[in-house]
C-alpha cells in the first residue's frame, strides 16, 4: 500500500538587531545570522481492511464505475429518505453475510467526518404491487459509519463529470440472518443527505437489456420503495420527483418507507422504470472441502478506512499454518487452535500448488472506498494417496489475508 502524505516544512527565520545610537543623532542597523530547528511529522497510512465474502445471491452492481447512467440523491434534492427495491435472491439459501452499495458523491465534504447510513432488510409483502404497499416485518437492521470520499471540486450536475464513485459494505454475519432458497426481500438505504453537503447518491443500473442484475432478480419490474425524510421537507411538495437527472417517481409519496410505480407520470419524465439500485448481496454458501472435490471460491472486500487514496498492489491469501509442524490452525496466528494431524501441505490455494497465492491487482481505492475481489483465488483438497486425511475431517480452516 502507497500513499503521500503532505508535510509540514519548518522555516528558519533571519534574526535582525537594531541598535540606536547614544545622543539620537543616528541610527544604524545590523544584521546578524539566525538559527534554530524544527520538525514536521509524516503520517502514517491506516491500514487496509480485508473482510471475507460470500457468494453473490443478488448483484446489479457494474465492474466498471464510471458506467453507471444515473445516480439517486437524497435530500433535499428529492426529499428522500430511504431509498431501495424488492429483489429475490438466487442460491439455495444460507446465512446473510454481506451487502454492498455502490455510491457516489458529487460536491465536496471536507471535513464533514464519517456519515451513518443504515441497511435495513424486510420481509416482502408478496402479491402484485401497488402504490403504497409498505414492506413486511423487518428482519435486520444495520447502521455504520463510513468515510465519504470528497471531490475536489463539485461535479458536473449533467454528465457527473468529477463525482467519486466508490462502494460501502454492510457486514450482516454477526446477526446470524438465515434465508431459505430463492427468498424474495425488500432491501432500504437510509441516510441524511445533508451531513455531507447533499451530494451523496446511490447509484444506479438499468435493469433493461442488456440486463445489469446479473445474479437474482428485479422482483417487480418498474417499482421501487422510496419514503422523505419528513412531511413536506423540502419542497414541500409530498413528492419525489425529478426530471432525466435521475428520480423515482411522479406519485406522491409520504415518510413511510412504501412502493410506488416508476412508469412515467403526468409530467412524461419523472420516472425511472429501467432503474435499480446498485447493490450486491452475499451468502455464505461455501462449501465443504473433499479430498480430490471441486474447489470453493475465497471471495473478499478491501476498505480503505483512511482520509486519503491508498494504492493495493497485491494481496497475498495464505492458509493459516503452524510453523513448527506444520498442522492447519482454525484461528490464524494461535497455535492452540492447531487441527491435531491435518496438514496444511495437503491442501491448495489455486490458482497455483501452495499453501498461499499472491494475486496482483494494481488499483487505488480512494478514501472510504471499498472493492471486492471475486472469482479470482480459491482453496481445494487434492488427494494424498500417501495419508490418511480423516483428521481434517468437519476442520474449520483459518485463512490469512495481506495486501502490499
């Protein structure tokens, strides 16, 4: 990881004596030589942090972020509050263990500090949509702190020329969610869009062709869930409402989180039908090691939680090991939590034939930011004719993750 840190420079001033002549006839100056010394620190880079994913169940997110259409605003451009969608989740079910949103800000914030944005997840009301329906019962709620990545100047409101996009990752896996296969949910963003000079949007993907949901489903085409933050916030107006730069719809709406129809309204332009929100979900559905079985994917994310951009070069992915003898530990870096009799030299991290695998990336993250990295390591059991491998048998093996 690289990053430039500014400095400060201490500068060594010239001292001058003046000295005034006996009887005040005259004056005469004197210059003599100063010195002295100084310091200036140089900060240190925060450290990235990598935190192990799932598998995509949901994705309407892009690889590419400069893609991305249109974005959603919050208030007081829209009055909204809390913004999100029905979606069904493909799989066959698992525990919940992370969702990413993909953002974007379009005016500066320095010095606006971390902003709350909360996650919430509900159980879907079935049946065919209509405006208002509210969600069902919530299943879980998540708020966190992120640092908002600030332009250097405000973007162009047209093109989104100078925005930042970056995404934010909810970690859900201390709740323990569990969702039966194909579960059909109603996900909402929720945040206050003027703690950071209202220029932070949530982006978002057409859902027409081709299509952007890659994995899951838009459950109900053309309908969305949106709420003001109160009565008449800004405008006043009770609506929602917006031209081609990107809003909801023409109905309106109140401050309970409900659907409404994204179809163009009276006005011909304030709906977004073929929009949806960026957004990723996870399951951890990775399956079980066998000997000479398929190889289960190690997905992660890296948070850059820093003021500044930081540059990961590579991440090395390691099985935890015991140096000594060589045995599996469950907890990396504790060597009480060794697997008795299973060894790391029986399995692999691909692609490659070792215990570890470094994998190249080459990207900057800018500050706050998160990526995710998919689809590019994974760990397997090749057979050892030679050895018993019943002592690795329901182990838990402890992973370890490094950038550089």
């Amino acid at each position: 990881m690289k990053r430039f840190m500014s400095k400060k420079v201490a500068v060594v001033g010239v001292a001058v004596a003046v000295l005034i002549g006996v009887g005040g006839a005259a004056f005469a100056y004197f210059s003599s030589p100063g010195g002295g010394t100084g310091s200036a620190a140089v900060g240190k880079a925060s450290p990235l942090l990598i935190h192990q994913l799932g598998t995509p169940v949901y994705n309407s997110t892009l690889t590419d972020a400069s893609a991305y259409q249109y974005s959603f605003a919050y208030v007081p451009s829209t009055d909204a509050n809390e913004f999100g969608n029905d979606i069904t989740l493909a799989g066959a079910g698992g525990q919940l263990t992370d969702v990413v949103v993909a953002m974007s800000n379009w005016t500066p914030t320095s010095g606006s500090g971390p902003l709350d944005i909360t996650l919430n997840i509900y159980d879907s009301p079935g049946g065919s949509p209509a405006n208002g329906d509210t969600p069902g019962s919530l299943i879980a709620s998540d708020t966190q702190a992120f640092t908002i990545p600030s332009t250097a100047v405000g973007a162009n409101p047209i093109t989104g020329a100078g925005a930042v996009n970056f995404n934010i990752t909810f970690d859900l896996t201390s709740q323990d969610v569990m969702l039966p296969s194909g579960s059909d949910i109603v996900y909402g963003i929720e945040y206050n869009n003027t703690s950071v000079d209202t220029g932070l949007n949530v982006q978002l993907s057409s859902d027409t062709s081709p299509n952007q949901v890659s994995v899951g489903q838009d459950t109900n085409h053309g309908w969305l869930y949106v709420s003001q933050l109160g009565a008449g916030y800004a405008s006043g107006s009770g609506t929602v409402v917006g031209g081609s730069n990107g809003q909801v719809t023409c109905d309106t709406v109140s401050n309970t989180f409900a659907q409404y129809s994204t179809t163009l309204g009276n006005n011909g332009d304030c709906g977004l039908s073929p929009f949806v929100p960026a957004v990723e979900f996870y399951m951890n559905t990775m399956g079980d090691l066998y000997p000479n079985g398929v190889s289960q994917p190690i997905n992660f994310s890296i948070t850059n939680p820093g003021s500044g951009p930081a540059t990961v070069s590579t991440v090395t992915v390691a099985l935890a090991t015991d140096g000594s003898n060589g045995e599996v530990e469950s907890s990396p870096g504790n060597t009480t939590s060794d697997i008795g009799g299973c060894y790391a030299s029986w399995f692999a991290i691909n692609p490659g034939t070792g215990t570890s695998y470094v994998l190249t990336l080459d990207q900057t993250i800018p500050a706050g930011g998160t990526i995710d990295v998919t689809g590019q390591v994974a760990i397997s059991m090749p057979t050892d004719p030679t050895d018993n491998q019943t002592n690795c048998e329901g182990a838990s093996l402890g992973l370890i993750f490094t950038s550089n």
